[in-house]
C-alpha cells in the first residue's frame, strides 16, 4: 500500500517552454502532498506544501509564480514549470501523506527536467 | 527554524561490519524522526523512523535510537550487505512544520 507516481518520469524541453508534472497517490488519499526538487549528490530541498483544496505553501526563495503548484482532488497535485530555463533543469520529487507534516511522507519516483 | 545536522556525508564499511549515522537537530520541539534510504535515480524510502515518546526501535537489522536531551538520533545498520549500499537520509520535524532533511550519507559496502 501507500504507492505514490509521478509522470512523466522525464522530459525534455526548450528553453522558455512551460512544463506540467503530475503525482498521484495511487491507494490512498492524501491531504498533504511535498514537492521537492534535489540535484546531483544533493539532499532534498523542499519547494512547497500543499494541501487539498487549499494554495501551496512556498519555501522560501522559490517563486510562486514560475512553479504553480495545483492538488484539486486528494489523489493528485501537480508542479507546471512555466517558462523553464536550463537552470531549471533538475530531480523533482513528490511525496504525499495521509494527512500533516508528522504522517509518513511516500515518495514519488521522481522526474528528471532537462531545459534545453 | 528546525537544523539538521548528518555525519558522515560518505561511509565506507565491510560487509558484515556495522554503519552507524548520526543526525543532530536544534529545534526541541521536533518529535518525528524518520530515515529514508535512496538508491541513485530512485525514490527515497522509509526505512524506519522514530518518535519522540521512544528511546529506540528496531527493525530486524536497522535500529533507531534518539536522544532528545542531547538533540540526536543514529541510524544502526548490523552485517551490513552490498545492497545496503545507498544514500540514507535523516529528516526531523514537529506536528506544525514540514520535514527537514539532513544533507545525506553515502554509504559503501564492500563485499
């Protein structure tokens, strides 16, 4: 139980393009989900929280406004980088947990973005 | 806010020895204590975690223990096997603020 995914698993884009990243909690619902974005040999870095119905909570340092982040059911979120540029490029992981920030947290496969 | 300090960042050991990680944390409101284990290009995984209202918990043979007077908690991994091999997170929070992750272990074990 407790099956997080992501698609795509990577994509590839051009400069200035937008891109949408979905996560899905496939058997359970989830009211919080994480989106965290992690470079080569680096930790997590956690972009923003969100919860079911309600608008993200950013980090701070990360623009609201390029990573639009959306959970309109309980079993999905999703991350659009808009107007991505190559320094955008990176892991984004999601992760997901029944409910708060002391539930276990299940981690989606993640999805390398490649910004050309 | 919460800081989590993790050493070592690289560990190398024989298989069959022991690994031990350390994580320190500065927020002693923190009570959740989790471990993930990632495997490169991987999801990270729950591995075994710990609250504040227990000293150790063990599962086969990874341990957990937490010391919340001194603010730390280790990761004990015994007859460690090649398939160990992976990077190993620590992460702290309370019941109000998202996890923070240590910078992460990379550990080594050599058949």
């Amino acid at each position: 139980g407790a099956v997080v995914s992501q698609h795509p698993s990577w994509v590839i884009c051009k400069s200035g393009t937008s891109v949408k990243i979905e996560c899905r909690s496939l058997d359970f619902q989830a009211t919080t989900m994480f989106w965290y974005r992690q470079f080569p040999k680096q930790s997590l870095m956690l972009m923003a929280t969100s919860n079911e119905g309600s608008k993200a909570t950013y980090e701070q340092g990360v623009e609201k406004d390029k990573f639009l982040i959306n959970h309109a059911s309980l079993t999905l979120s999703t991350l659009t980088v808009t107007s991505a540029h190559p320094e955008d490029s990176s892991f984004y992981i999601c992760s997901a947990s029944y409910s708060g920030f002391t539930d276990t947290q299940y981690f989606g496969p993640g999805t390398r973005l490649t910004v050309l | 806010g919460e800081n989590v300090e993790q050493h070592p960042s690289t560990l190398s050991v024989q298989e069959g020895d022991s690994a031990v990680i350390k994580c320190t944390y500065s927020d002693s409101a923190s009570n959740y204590f989790p471990w993930y284990k990632q495997e490169l290009g991987k999801r990270p995984q729950l591995i075994i975690d710990i609250r504040s209202n227990v000293g150790e918990k063990k599962d086969q043979r990874i341990a957990v223990t937490l010391n919340k007077t001194a603010k730390h908690f280790s990761l004990h991994i015994t007859e460690t096997q090649p398939e160990d091999s992976a990077v190993y997170f620590c992460a702290a929070n309370s019941g109000n603020t998202p996890l923070v992750f240590g910078k992460g272990t990379r550990l080594s074990v050599i058949a």
